[in-house]
C-alpha cells in the first residue's frame, strides 16, 4: 500500500467532515477515511493509477471564478454553499428544479421525488432563481431545468420563456420525454417558448433495461421525442444512468444508436450511479470511470478507446471525461485523446466550456443561427486546445492525414478543410461522462472545483454533489434543508 496523498471528505454515518488518505494497492486507488465516532471507511476510485494520474496531469489549469460569491466563509466547506469566496470555480450550468414531483418512480433517483404539486417554486420565486443566475453568472449562462420532472408543471412554455426574457442564453430541459412522445401541443409550446436542448433520460435501446428500472416498457417513448426534436430542430443529449448488473452491458449499443440519429442526437451522457437519495446505502452496482471507458471501448470494438477519453474541461479532472468525435457510415473518428498532453491556456476555460456546452446540444437549426463555426467547436472541446491541424493528426487513431482517416472514406469528400468542417458540423457526437460523487467517494478537492450548481429556491448556488448528498442513514446535506 502506498499513500499518494490526503483527502478532506465526510462521514457516511454522520456528515461531519473527516479526513483521510488517497492509496494506491494493487494499481487501485481508493480513499480511506475515518470518524472518531463512526469508524473508518473505504471506497475505490480507481481501477488503474496510472490512469487517475494521467488524468490529473492532462488538466491542471487556473479557474474563472463566479462573479459574485452568496454567501460567507464561516464553518469551512463544504457548509457555507451558496458560492463561498473560497470556491474556485464559476458555474458552467445552473441547475433549476422547478418541481419535486414525478410521473415515474425509478429504482434509482437522487430527488427522492414526491407527488406534492403545493410544493412547487411559484413564477416569482423561479424569476429570482434565474436573475440570480445572470447576475452571478460569468456569460454565457447556461441553466438546466430539472426536478423531479419537469414537464409535469403546464406551465412550463412560460417559464423557459420568462429565462429567456431575463437574459439565459442557454436553457435546457432535463426529461424523461413521457409527455413530450404524448403530447404534441405541450412540446410545440415548449419549442417556441426557445429551449434550446433536451437532456433525455435513456439508459438502453432495449425495454429489459427500462423494466428493470422502471417497470414499464420506454424505447418507443424516447424514439418518439428524438423524432419529435429532429423535426423541430431542436438537439437531443442522451443521458444514461450506468450501473453494474443494469446497462454497463448496453453502453456500446447506445453509443451506436446515437451515431444513427446524429445530428439529431448531440451527445450521450453517461451518468455512473452513485448512492445519493433514494439508494444511499448500496455500494455493489458502481462504477469507476474507468470501467466505463473500458466497457466503452470493448463494446465499440476499440474504434473509441480509453485513451480517446479526456478530463471535460471544466470540472476536476476527476469529475469527467469527454470525447469527441466524427460519425461517418456507423464508424467513429475520435479527435481527442489523452496523449495529446496538458491545456495550455487557462485564462477562458470557463466561458469555452459554456460556449462549448451551448453550441454542441443546440439543434442544427438554431446552430445556423449562431456565430460559432463547427471548426471553433471541435477545437474548444478537445483536450489540448490546439490547432484543429494538430488535433486532427495527434487524436487519430492511425496518424494519417484526416480524409484518410475518415471511416469508410468512399462518402463523397474529396479532401481538405472544407470538406472536413462541412461533414463535422452534421456528424459529430461528444460522449461524456460525470461521475457525480456520494458520502462513500467524496472529496473536498472536487466540489470545491465544481462547475454545476443547483439554485436554491432562495437564491444560492450549491455544488450538485453537495446539494444531493445523503448519509447513509438517508440525511440530506442540503437538498430538503434549504
Ligand atoms: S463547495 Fe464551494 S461554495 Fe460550498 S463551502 Fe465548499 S468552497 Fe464554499
Ligand atoms: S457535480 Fe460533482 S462530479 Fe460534477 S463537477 Fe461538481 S463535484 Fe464534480
Ligand atoms: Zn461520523
């Protein structure tokens, strides 16, 4: 066992903050921590060290920090959320839950949502929430509508459309696209209102997965809102929660079914499951980073590899990983990959990685409208920030020039950067991932670094992983308590 560093985290059992010691056993890495009350306690976060480590150094930049801090540094974090002074990073998306209630009860969710419609944010209460959002906020602004679900509330249409009025640039709509398949007039309202994405809940292409979770059969409820977004031109990110003995056997299959949909489908998300709300106690079915990245590369037969997997931009490097690509002819043409080395410039990150985030999941209609070049995207999202010449001949997987390298190169192109940005701005998929943390993997380093951040209803900003965190006894650090 060998010790490679400290962590600041929390009890399990208590929520008091603890610390600990990141080790390395095995070329695993886990954290162990101990209670003077409740004993220690220990949790893998990395199947390879050699891994975690590259991960670490490929971004190690300085941060933007939010415009404006809410609240005071007074008992130490994490317990002055609302940003602090002492936090080190600017909100890159501002989650908004407008509602607690749901129209599905999964066997895994971090809302514990209930069915109390009294309990929803009136108008004026969201109103502030959002102008809170544009003051604090570094541009562009970037918020998530979520809940619960969403489009239980009729009111939805009105309240993207008062975001927009107040200034959002980007507004998306976490869903799980039961009302959007059902109800053509309610997604016709919400189109005009201007979102600008959907963040669509799909964890398989096959209805043994959604049964399990669910109980009911789903895949022709999330192939209905893809159609309907296509149509409408509006972008479509698919955001699959992953555990063992659950999907980590489908990731591939998504990935593949994306790439048949793109450019309707922007992006797939993939959330690994952590023990927060509804589950706080269950360790077996998580999963490592790297364990995803591996099942992703087994099961896309090696065309997207580990490697082709860099820290995002914003969060901490041990927060997510992104790859970008091509989709040509159902073959993939990775342009990020780990080798490429550190970023070096840090001085904008944070208004790149917005940009980023607004351009990529916005649909190919309202992408026409902006000023961004797909060439611009495609730099702003690779590791290394380089030249697109650079990136191109680095992150292929074969070192030959890109027409080349396309995947299945008979598909009209002739050669060039024309060529090349015209198919990009239709073909490209980001396949991400954000390992949210939980009391058994939490480490102060990370939320202090965290870019997403749920808005209270009394206008302060909390780090996601603080806000949803639970012990293991089912207390909420902050969700219910604010
Ligand atoms: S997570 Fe950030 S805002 Fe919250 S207490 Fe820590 S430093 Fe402050
Ligand atoms: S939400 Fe959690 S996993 Fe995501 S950036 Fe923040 S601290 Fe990291
Ligand atoms: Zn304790």
């Amino acid at each position: 066992m060998e010790q490679i560093g400290t962590v600041q985290s929390l009890c399990p059992e208590c929520l008091k903050r603890i610390e600990g010691i990141k080790y390395v056993e095995n070329d695993r890495v886990y954290i162990k921590k101990e209670c003077a009350d409740h004993g220690s306690f220990t949790s893998l976060v990395s199947m390879d060290v050699n891994h975690y480590l590259q991960m670490k150094e490929c971004f190690d930049v300085d941060r933007a920090k939010a415009k404006e801090p809410l609240t005071d540094t007074e008992k130490g974090c994490p317990f002055d959320c609302g940003l602090c002074p002492s936090h080190k990073q600017d909100t890159c998306l501002a989650v908004v839950e407008v509602t607690d209630r749901c129209n599905m009860k999964c066997t895994y969710c971090f809302a514990n949502s209930s069915m109390d419609a009294s309990l929803d944010p009136d108008m004026e209460t969201i109103r502030k929430m959002f102008e809170t959002v544009k003051r604090c906020q570094n541009d562009p602004t970037c918020i998530q509508i979520s809940g619960g679900e969403p489009t239980l509330r009729d009111d939805l249409p009105e309240i993207i459309r008062m975001g927009k009025e107040v200034g959002i640039a980007h507004i998306e709509l976490n869903t799980n696209g039961i009302r959007i398949a059902r109800d053509q007039d309610y997604f016709n309202r919400i189109a005009s209102a201007g979102i600008d994405a959907i963040y669509l809940g799909f964890d398989g292409v096959s209805d043994d997965v959604y049964r399990q979770r669910t109980g009911r059969d789903m895949i022709n409820v999330k192939t209905e809102v893809i159609n309907r977004c296509e149509k409408a031109g509006i972008g479509v990110v698919l955001v699959p929660l992953v555990a063992k003995d659950y999907n980590l056997h489908e990731v591939g299959r998504i990935i593949d079914f994306a790439a048949s949909r793109v450019p309707a489908v922007r992006g797939v998300h993939f959330q690994p499951v952590f023990y927060s709300g509804r589950s706080p106690s269950e360790m077996q079915n998580r999963v490592t980073i790297l364990e995803l990245l591996e099942s992703i590369e087994e099961q896309t037969s090696g065309q997207l590899k580990v490697n082709n997997f860099t820290p995002s931009l914003m969060p901490h490097a041990h927060c997510g990983a992104t790859c970008l690509t091509l989709v040509d002819n159902g073959g993939f043409l990775p342009l990020t990959n780990l080798s490429s080395g550190a970023v070096q410039s840090a001085s904008d990150v944070a208004s790149k990685t917005k940009k980023s985030i607004m351009g990529r999941w916005k649909g190919l209609e309202k992408e026409k409208e902006s000023k961004q070049s797909c060439g611009d995207l495609l730099i702003k999202g690779s590791c290394c920030e380089k030249p697109l010449s650079d990136i191109t001949v680095k992150s292929s997987c074969c070192e030959k020039p890109l027409t080349s390298a396309i995947p299945g190169s008979g598909s009209g192109l002739s050669g060039g950067w024309a060529d090349f940005i015209e198919m990009s701005k239709n073909n490209y998929l980001t396949i991400s991932t954000m390992a949210f943390q939980d009391v058994w993997s939490y480490e102060q380093d990370r939320v202090e670094n965290c870019c997403i951040h749920v808005v209270t209803r009394d206008c302060r900003f909390i780090p996601f992983c603080n806000y949803n965190m639970t012990s293991c006894n089912g207390d909420f650090l902050y969700r219910n308590a604010t």
